[in-house]
C-alpha cells in the first residue's frame, strides 16, 4: 500500500534546493478519478509526512495497480 502526498511547501523548497544545483525538479503525477494529479511524495504509511504543514493525501492504493510517473530531477 502506497500514499502519495502533495505539498506545496515541499514542492517550493525542493525547486529551490535543485536551482541551486542548476537543476529543475519536478513533481510526479498520479492518475485518479479520471484525472492526473500532481504529487510531491510516496510513503508507505498512511500519517502524513510531518515536515509540511499544508500535506494533503492526493490518492492510496496499491502501487502495481495505480498509474504513475515518479518525480523527476532534470
């Protein structure tokens, strides 16, 4: 069982960390209810990830099953 997380805190800080590299981050997305959404993280257990204040669960299930595309670092 899988949780992907969006938060736009995290997003914010980790595009700020990769421009210091001179890299570009971008979010994954997730397709759900018809619909692709963005989100920032996956984790395996269903509380939030503390670190971000505004998380929100985008979708669960289990990840053979679900259709994504993993975040990307360019």
């Amino acid at each position: 069982m899988k949780y992907f997380w969006y938060s736009q805190n995290q997003l914010d800080f980790r595009r700020q960390q990769e421009a210091k590299l001179g890299r570009t981050f971008r979010v994954g997305h997730v397709f759900t209810g018809g619909a692709r959404k963005p989100y920032t993280e996956i984790t395996s257990t269903p509380n939030p990830p503390s670190r971000y204040s505004d998380v929100r669960l985008v979708t669960s299930g289990d990840q053979f099953r679900i259709t994504y595309t993993p975040p990307e670092i360019k």
